[in-house]
C-alpha cells in the first residue's frame, strides 16, 4: 500500500473514529439531561424551578469554552482523554447520591457542583478536541459529514433513550426506583469506558497532507480585544446569543412539564426522543447538502424559520393536547437542530476559515452559554410565580411554559430577520 493510500486509511479512521466518539458522548449527555435529570433531582428533593437552574448548567457550562483561547495544548490527545475520563466519571457520581446516607442539603451541594465541575472541564476542552478531529474532515464537504455524524448519534441516542426509558419505567412500577439509578450509572460508566478507547485509537493528522482539503486561510493573532471589537465576530456571536436565549428559557423547564403537567411516562417521553430523532435523522443529510451547495446562513435561515414554528406549537400545548402538540414541537425542534447545531461551528468556519476558528468558536460559545444560563436564571423566578398562582395569568390560566415558549418564538422570528441583514453569505470555497 502507498503513503497516499495510508494517509487516506488514516483518515477515514480517524472520521469514523469521531463519528463513534460523538455517539457516545452524545448518549453520556442524554443521561444528564431533560427527563432523566430532572427526575434525579425530583427524587433528591429538589423544586422545579431549582431543577430547571441546574438543566440549565449545560449552558454555562459551555461557558467555559472561553479559557480555550488561552490555553495551548501540546499533548492533545492525553490531555482529552485524562480530561474526558474525569469529567464522565463525575456524570456517573451523580445517580449514586441517591444512594449517600446524608441529608437533602448535602445531597443537593454534591449534585450541583458535581455536575457543574463535570460539564465545565470537559467544556474547556471541547473546542481543542473540535479542531483536533476536524482535520481529517476535509472543508468541501463538512455539512453532509457533520450530518451524517449527527445521524449516527441520533440513532444511537434513540436506541438508548427508548431502552433506558422502558427500564427505568419498570423498575418504578416494581417500586425499585434505586434500581434505576443504579442502571443510569452503569450506562454512564459502560459508555465512558467505550469513549476513551475511541479517544485512544483516533491519531493526529499530518497538516501538510494533500489528500484532503483542510483550508488555506492566513492565521492571524486573536486575542480577547480582538473578539470584542471584530464587528464581523460579534454579528456571528449575537445569532447564537438570541439562540441560546430562546432554547434556556424554555427546554431547562420541560423536563419537570412532561413529567409532571402533562402527565407522561418515561416510555412516552421515549418515544418523542425516538420519533424526533428519526426526523432529525432523515433531514440532517438534506440540510447538509443545502449548506454545502449554497452557504450555512441560507441554511440557518431555514432552521430558524422551522424553529419558530416548533415555538409556536409549545406555546399551546396543554394537557388535554400534550401528547400530540408536544410531539409535533419536538418533531419541528430537532428538523431545526439538524440546521442550527451543524451551523453552530460550520457557520464560524465558513466565515473566518479554519485556521481561526477554535478560538472564535470558544468565545461564541462562552458567551452564548453564560447568556442562556443567566435566562434560565432569570426566567426561574417567573415560573416559580406563575406555579404559585395556580398556573394563571391576568386572569387567564396559563403554564409558565406557554408563556416562555410564546416569548421564544417572538425572540426567533427577530433572529431570523437579523441574521438576514447582519450576516453576509460567503463565496463557496
């Protein structure tokens, strides 16, 4: 076999090295997310607006990609895996503390930081561990491979959430809730073992290869002044500001709205994760394609427009209609999330070339996280208000969901008319 034909095995490893670490990464997350966190923290003792903070630390936590412009890694791959192996090892922690003999107090202090320690390092070298496995993804085609990785990880993610979600279901109408846990945990610990040796196999790529087009761009200094006043950053960063904003002031408080107003069953709320995974699945490819073939804010665009709608159909959603107008919503947010979690980072990559990206991408996404958070913070005290009525309004009954997912859709539609004008659309390269 050539050199040029090793070099072209290496890579394909390497991208399906990726695919297979961002499966599992992806179902780790899913653990500690939505229904399965929010049912944790119920169980703790932990009320609903306290429960949608801490869903919401997923947001800050992404916050802390903003130390990934400071920091210069020589060893990538041990410092991923060492950070990865401790993070994931305090996701699994979390579903023993049902277990601890102490008190709801001290429970709640070892969830909270536990979580938020967990979410932050391994946020600080999410965009350095982005970089590193974006090499051997060649620039011409990055929409449809970001699809396809997304496929494999949605499937994956349905397969799981369904399994995990009947389990759990049964071990409570059984009444061993803590047997539960105990399965969670062991997800969490089988899929930790699985994702570093995927770390392990996946290798560096030689950045003077012509096998694949990794971008010509001029590197120039970035620093943090530099983020601050680049006009043509800080229009790109706000997209995704009012993004984030939308999505943390409404899905931190859905969790404990599908388990508890709307009445669902870990199964049913299984079966949403399945079906908008199916349709998120089936249009990730397409959307790919779109942004290959004319720009990734023509796709946002489009996304954006979806999630509106998706905005539009929470906002009415109650129990008498929850089953179907839920579903529907989810269906129409993960069509949108096919569009928007690829542009995330594509858009950035179109827009100032790969050599910049990583430490544009972590200040966007610093930014965006500590904003999302500090909505969910904000918009808290508001649901706790609007429980404490009795769910009405002026008068009129209301869920505080309603409310929040009204207001989202109104922040939507004017992301959609400020990226129009604010975002230039690039030449394809």
């Amino acid at each position: 076999m050539t050199v040029k034909g090793k070099r072209i095995n290496q890579y394909f490893l390497n991208r399906c090295l990726y695919i297979t670490e961002a499966l599992l990464e992806y179902l780790i997350s899913l653990t500690i997310a939505g229904a399965f966190i929010a049912r944790l923290s119920s169980y703790i003792g932990l009320p609903d607006e306290i429960t949608g903070i801490i869903t919401g630390m997923t947001s800050l936590g992404v916050a802390f990609q903003f130390l990934a412009i400071y920091i210069r890694i020589k060893s990538v791959k041990p410092t991923v895996i060492a950070v990865h192996v401790f993070n994931q090892s305090l996701f699994c922690l979390l579903y023993l503390i049902p277990f601890f003999n102490i008190s709801v107090l001290a429970k709640t202090i070892i969830f909270v930081t536990a979580l938020a320690v967990g979410l932050a390092i391994s946020n600080v070298i999410a965009p350095v561990k982005l970089n590193w496995y974006m090499k051997s993804v060649d620039t011409r085609c990055r929409g449809v491979f970001t699809a396809k990785k997304e496929i494999v990880s949605l499937i994956g993610g349905m397969i799981y959430t369904t399994v995990l979600g009947i389990l759990i279901d049964r071990f409570d109408s059984d009444g061993m809730t803590l047997r539960s846990f105990i399965a969670c945990a062991t997800a969490i610990f089988a899929a930790m073992a699985l994702h570093t040796l995927t770390l392990i196999f996946s290798k560096d790529v030689d950045p003077n290869s012509c096998e694949i087009a990794m971008g010509n761009e001029p590197e120039f200094h970035i620093d943090l002044k530099y983020l601050l006043t680049n006009k043509k950053i800080l229009s790109v960063v706000f997209i995704f500001v009012l993004w984030y904003i939308s999505i943390y002031m409404t899905t931190p408080f859905f969790g404990t709205y599908q388990i508890k107003e709307l009445g669902f069953s870990m199964t049913y709320i299984s079966v949403i994760s399945v079906v908008s995974g199916i349709t998120r699945a089936l249009f990730s490819i397409p959307i790919g394609k779109i942004a290959d073939k004319y720009s990734f804010k023509f796709m946002l665009l489009l996304s954006f427009g979806i999630l509106a709608v998706a905005f539009l159909f929470s906002t009415f959603t109650v129990p008498e209609n929850g089953k179907i107008f839920f579903m529907i919503y989810s269906v129409l947010l993960a069509v949108s999330y096919a569009g928007i979690g690829s542009a995330s980072y594509n858009l950035i990559y179109e827009q100032f070339g790969s050599e910049n990206s990583v430490p544009i991408i972590a200040f966007s996404n610093a930014v965006s996280g500590t904003v999302g958070f500090l909505t969910t913070l904000a918009v808290s005290p508001l649901i706790a208000l609007i429980q404490r009525n009795g769910n009405v309004i002026f008068g009129i009954p209301l869920y505080a969901q309603q409310l929040v997912s009204f207001i989202a859709f109104l922040i939507t539609v004017a992301v959609i008319f400020y990226l129009k004008s604010a975002v230039r659309t690039e030449k394809r390269r």
